[in-house]
C-alpha cells in the first residue's frame, strides 16, 4: 500500500482513546481520515453503520476471513469479531490521507507490525483498573457481566504498553489532547518535529 501514515491508537476499553481519536479527526492541518472497523457485536445507541463500524453477521464476518479480507481481525469475545478491511485501508491512503484507527491492542500491534516504517503505534493508559471499572459503568451500555469481561482484559492488554512506540497516560484528558496531538503532528509532518525530543512518552 502507498499513501498516506498510518497511527493507530490502542487501549483497553474506557481509556479515552476514542474521545482523543476524535478530537484529532477535527484539526484539517493532520489530513486524517478515520479507518472504520468491522465487528459483528450490536449496535450500541445511536452508532450507524458505516460510521461507527460496518456491522455484519458473524457469518458473514467469517466468509471475509475466509476470502482474506482483512488487515488484521480479532475474536475478542465468542462470536464478537473486530477487523479491519483492506479495502477500507486501501481507499483512505489512496486518496493520500493519513489512516486514523481505533483499534484493539491485538490489531494495533498486527498492523504495527506488517507497516513498522508507515506506522506510529499510540497507547492510551488510563489512571487505574478501578478508574476503567467507573467508566464503563458511567456509559450504561453493557451488562455488569460484560464490564467485567473487559476489566479482565484490560489487566492483560496493559502489559502490552510497552510494545507499542510510545505511551500516553490519560489521567488529565486535555493534557492528553495536546500530547496526542504534538506527537501526532511530529509523526505526519517531521518538519515540525522538536529537534530535543529525544525520549518517547511515558518510556523517559
């Protein structure tokens, strides 16, 4: 593939990586675009497809794995696939953007490391587990059954911080914002990379 970078942001659920995705998706001068993933869990509110996810069957998210039609997938829970298309992927460059993803940290990392020169994998960690428990329960979307799966999994995919190339730790958000976007700016447009920034984030 040829175009545009790709930065990825990874966490576990209620880390604020979606609010920071977002939040970057509004500055015109970083020219990104969102790479929209593919699942097969319920539209949650007001998602739409094509949107917030392309939302399939799991029959019909399997034949894609079978035609190979992603980039990376993932069955995070039984029966709840996430993946990214190529197709998707492939567009969005094509048209010279920089490739935005809200991605698990399992996919984040596949695509790392098939696009290591492209690619400029972002961390979000959150204050604590407790603190992830508070926020999910805030959003009122899921059974206490399925918040305390995802605590679960947090707890394993925190240890994978450090595989990533840099660390952003979301204990102030607009702290956080202005990291996201420094880091993000330097990465699309080396131009205006800091000539004394020589340590990566939460790595120092």
């Amino acid at each position: 593939m040829k175009g545009g970078k790709l930065i990825i942001f990874a966490a576990p659920s209620g880390s604020g990586k979606t609010t920071i995705v977002h939040y970057l998706l509004d500055q015109p001068e970083l020219n990104l675009a969102f790479s929209v993933s593919a699942t097969s869990r319920a539209r949650r509110g007001k998602e739409k497809n094509g949107e917030n996810y392309y939302f399939m069957t799991v029959s019909e998210f399997k034949k894609h794995i079978k035609n190979e039609d992603f980039l990376e997938w993932e069955e995070v829970y039984r029966d709840n696939f996430y993946g990214t298309l190529k197709s998707e992927v492939d567009r969005l460059r094509a048209e010279g953007k920089n490739v935005i993803f809200d991605i698990d940290v399992v996919g984040g990392l596949r695509i790392k490391k098939k696009f290591p020169e492209d690619t400029l994998a972002v961390f979000v960690k959150p204050p604590s587990v407790d603190e992830l428990k508070i926020r999910l329960k805030k959003r009122s979307t899921e059974s206490d059954d399925k918040i305390n799966m995802r605590i679960a999994k947090a707890s394993v995919e925190l240890a994978t911080a450090p595989q990533f190339d840099t660390i952003i730790k979301n204990y102030d958000l607009d702290t956080a914002l202005k990291e996201a976007y420094q880091l993000v700016k330097e990465f699309v447009d080396p131009q205006h990379q800091k000539p004394t920034n020589t340590k990566k984030n939460g790595k120092s």
